[in-house]
C-alpha cells in the first residue's frame, strides 16, 4: 500500500522494494529467534527457549492426527519453518509503519508454490511416479480419462487457495487496520489490534495444517491402496 506510510518508504516508495526489505525484515526476526532459543540450551527450558519447545510441540500435536506422529517429526523443519514465517509476516503489518509482506500476492504464491513442489517431490519419492499418478486416475480405470484432468486442476487450485486465502485475508487487515487509523487513531488502536492479531494467528495455523494435509494426501497412497 504505497499510500500508506512506511518507516522504509522513506527511503524508497518503489513497492517491490518494500516488499523484499519487509521479506528481509521478517527473516531476521525469524533467524534472531531461533537463534536466542538455541543459544543456551537447558534442561529446563526458559524465555526464548520455552517459548520455541512450545510452537514445535504444538506444530507436532497439529500434524499428529493429520498425518502421524512419525511423519508429523519428518516434516516438522518445512511446517514450523513456514508456519513461523507467516506469522511474523503477517504481525508485523499490524505495528504502524510496517506493511505484511503476506498482503503481497507474490510472497504468498512463493510460498504455496514451495509447498506444492515439496509434497509432490516427497509423493513421487516415496510412492514412484508411476504409483504416484496412477493414483490420479481414480479407482476405476473406466473414469480415468475423466478423472486424471479433474485431479490435475485439483492440484493446481491448490496453489490459488494457497496464495490467495492468506494474500486476501491478511490484505483485507491491513485496509481494515489503515482505515481504523485514519478515523480514530487515539482511540481505536486495541480492538482492531486484538482482532487482527488473532486472526494473524489464525492465517499460519491454517496454512500450516493445509500443508500437513496436502503431505498426508501425497506420501500416504501405498497405506491406503492396503
């Protein structure tokens, strides 16, 4: 939102600008809180620690019932990775001053489109290529023909669902969070607040689990063919 005032926008209002030092921004935030929870390990986890044992419990918990807990592990690297990106990028949007990279259509299809190359990947090495696309063509080989188009269009709706929920939520919070300010700036700040910063929460905890689903559709085919 170039018409939005930015801390960065100071130095540039050139929008892919924003976006790659509001994407920088994010990483670091991330890197310096994995690294302060991994800088002084201890049996009894404390402040930054704590708090990080806690989200890969949680992501683990999540993807336990979705997937299993073995494979929940396995892939906990890319989900919590990916779910902790998403959150910081899109809390930093609601501090004035700064803008969500995840309101940029861009950001969001990088990401989903991360997320559809793995879970293919990890379906075609596990299962082959073969087993793998077989599996598109339904369990009848008198509807494959139809079947085969349908679940390709499937897959790919899965990059537009993806990228656009969180880009449209997170966009319409930021408008929302903008017009807030412009109307009642002194007084309005803690509802909004509070609403977008569960929401925020909300957005990386459905994306998270859609990427946990979309594992669980590609690499489990040989357990449900039993």
């Amino acid at each position: 939102m170039n018409e939005v005032f930015t801390f960065f926008g100071i130095l540039s209002e050139n929008h892919t600008f924003l976006l790659v030092i509001h994407t920088l921004l994010v990483a670091l935030i991330v890197l310096w809180f994995a690294k302060s929870a991994t800088a002084a390990m201890q049996i009894v986890p404390k402040g930054a620690q704590n708090v990080a044992e806690s989200y890969l419990g949680g992501v683990i918990e999540m993807g336990k019932d979705v997937i299993g807990e073995d494979l929940a592990r396995k892939y906990l690297p890319l989900v919590a990775t990916i779910g902790l990106v998403v959150l910081v990028a899109n809390l930093i949007g609601i501090i004035p001053g700064f803008e969500s990279p995840t309101s940029n259509i861009n950001f969001t299809l990088a990401l989903a489109l991360i997320v559809f190359i793995y879970y293919n990947y990890e379906g075609i090495k596990k299962n082959g290529v073969i087993h793998y696309f077989a599996h598109f063509m339904g369990p009848e080989k008198l509807l494959a023909p139809l079947m085969f188009p349908i679940e390709i269009v499937s897959h790919l709706s899965r990059i537009i669902s993806l990228s656009f929920r969180l880009f449209g939520n997170i966009k319409g919070d930021d408008l929302f969070l903008a017009v807030i300010l412009m109307l009642a700036p002194f007084v309005a700040p803690l509802a909004p607040f509070a609403l977008l910063t569960f929401s925020a929460l909300l957005q990386a905890f459905i994306f998270m689990i859609l990427t946990y689903v979309y594992l669980a559709g590609a690499v489990t085919l040989s357990e449900e063919t039993l």
